[in-house]
C-alpha cells in the first residue's frame, strides 16, 4: 500500500473483495 493510505480504504476493498 502507498504510504498515506487511509485504513479504512483497505478495510473496504477486503470487504469488497470477499463478495466478489
């Protein structure tokens, strides 16, 4: 991850990966 990334950012795209 690019460093500045907000957290929440990745919580959203794990979250968006797992219903796909």
């Amino acid at each position: 991850m690019a460093n500045g990334t907000p957290p929440h950012f990745f919580k959203i795209f794990a979250l968006t990966s797992a219903k796909l």
